[in-house]
C-alpha cells in the first residue's frame, strides 16, 4: 500500500452531504495527537477535528485564546502522522483569520499543506469574506455558531447562546448567509436544541451539534471529555462513555505500589541472559586488589 492511499481518507467532504441526504448522523470527535487520533479512528468515526480545545485540555490554558497558529500546526501534524481514515479538519485559532483576507488565505494554506482536509472558523456574517476567499481557494470551510469560545469574553463566559427570539433569528440567518457564501458544513455550539433543529431543516448543508440537542445532522464531543480524562465534573451536554481519569490514576497507583514493593519489575519485565553468557560472568571474578600508587 503506498503512502498515499494510506493517508487519503475514506470520508471526504462530500460525503458529509450525502450522510445528511440519507439520514445518516454524523460522528466527529477531536484528537490532539497520534495515540487519540488512532483511537478515534480505530473507534469509526467521520471526521476527527484537530480543535483548538487543544489549548484547555492539552495545555492548560484557561480558554483557546492563547492558541496561536503554531501550536496547531503542530498538533495538526502529529494527528496525520496516525494516517487517520475519517476526515480530518483543524480550527483556525484565534487572529488567525480576523485581520483581512490575505492572512486568512495564508493560515487556511498552511492547514492544508500540512495535511488537513479543511478548516474550521467561528463567527457569523461578518466572516463572510474569509470563507468565501478561502472556498474560492479550494479549501473546504466548516463554519461555527452560536457559542463560539474565542467570542468568550464578548459572551460573558460560556453561556447558552440565542435564547431569545431576535439573537435566534440572527443565528438562523447567519447560517443560511454563511451556506451561501460556500461553507460545506455548520458547527452548532451551546443554543436550544429546537432552535437547533430549526437550523439544520434550513439548511441543505449538514450541520453539527455540540450542546444544541439531537436535531443536528451529527454530533461532536471533545475526546477528554466523552472519555472521562480530566478531573471534575463535564458540562451539562457531555455524556461521559469512560471515567478515564480515575481509571488512570488508579493504575499509575498500583503501578507505583508495585515499585515500592519489589514487586515491579519481575521475571516477566526483565531481559535475561542466554545461558552461555550467564556461565561466563558467574565465572569472572575481580582481580586482586591492589595496593594505590602513591600520589607524585
């Protein structure tokens, strides 16, 4: 098999369409590096986004606005070196494409040269420019409403977003301008599900929910948090598959029992001598001491 087939996905983004034509919910989870995106991919999900979530649950940064178009460049590129079947998108990180077309085009590219499928960006109508530019440049552009994280401090914090009737309309018709100006999917973030459902039954296009209920095309969930991985409690749309975090550290507690025990490593962790080898150095012995040369 030559490299390429081996990093060319199976789903592309057409399919996504297709999947929304047939009634087929969408599966898409994040990954930040090799072993998560090998196992997203191994678990059969559409598409993995290379998000930049990154910077909360890799980095430890508070929010994704310290994330710069470095950092996911090279979380981007240790998820292609996993060679991931499902289709692969990145986040555009903050400034990233707010300053003009030009920039846009330039980080876009750089998404893609190093192995993504299509970008991801937040906002409604007034980014409008950047994905058409960025279409008309041959790269795929999933948009994203509604509770958009790097709009944190504008929102007041991580708040359910268009719940009043002129904000959901606004939405509405931000989607449908936003579908118009070519983007092939919309990520639906933190707003009623009904409103949600609204959305996707506007649209030709799929869409994707995160907190905003089943009527979406498909759903997306953060891989730290569908697994369990950080400590304390998710947030309200999160339903948790796996309590990863206390699993691990329970093992990495026996584990290091075990050392303060002698009991780790055993037989069975250990590399053992072949037999001739073992004859000989039971067989060496140190020379005689000698007395030390005195000092000149």
């Amino acid at each position: 098999m030559s490299h390429l087939s081996k990093s060319r996905s199976l789903v592309s983004v057409p399919d996504l369409a297709r999947f929304k034509a047939q009634g087929r919910p969408i599966v898409m989870t994040t990954a930040y590096d090799a072993p998560t995106a090998r196992i997203a991919d191994a678990a059969g999900v559409d598409s993995i986004l290379v998000g930049d979530s990154l910077g909360n649950v890799c980095l430890g940064f508070e929010n994704t606005l310290p994330v710069t178009l470095d950092m996911m460049l090279h979380h981007l590129q240790a998820v292609v070196r996993a060679h991931p079947r499902a289709l692969l998108l990145a986040d555009m990180p903050y400034l990233s494409y707010h300053i003009g077309v030009e920039d846009t085009l330039r980080n876009g590219g750089a998404f893609l040269r190093a192995g993504a499928q299509g970008v991801k960006l937040e906002g409604g109508s007034g980014r409008i420019p950047m994905v058409r530019a960025l279409v008309g440049a041959e790269i795929p552009v999933m948009c994203h409403l509604g509770l958009t994280p790097q709009s944190i401090h504008a929102m007041g914090g991580y708040k359910v977003q268009a719940k009043d009737g002129q904000a959901a309309l606004a939405l509405l018709e931000d989607a449908l301008r936003l579908q118009d100006a070519g983007c092939f999917a919309i990520l639906l973030e933190g707003i009623p599900a009904e409103l949600a459902t609204k959305v996707t039954g506007a649209l030709e296009i799929p869409t994707i929910g995160i907190g905003a209920g089943p009527g979406c095309s498909g759903q997306v969930l953060v891989f730290h948090d569908l697994l369990g991985i950080l400590p304390g409690d998710p947030p309200k749309f999160v339903r948790q598959y796996l309590e990863g975090y206390n699993l691990m550290v329970e093992a990495m507690s026996n584990w290091a029992n075990d050392i303060r025990e002698g009991d780790f490593p055993g037989p069975a962790e250990s590399y053992m001598l072949p037999e001739a080898t073992r004859k000989l150095l039971n067989a060496w012995a140190p020379p005689e001491n000698q007395a030390p040369k005195p000092r000149t």
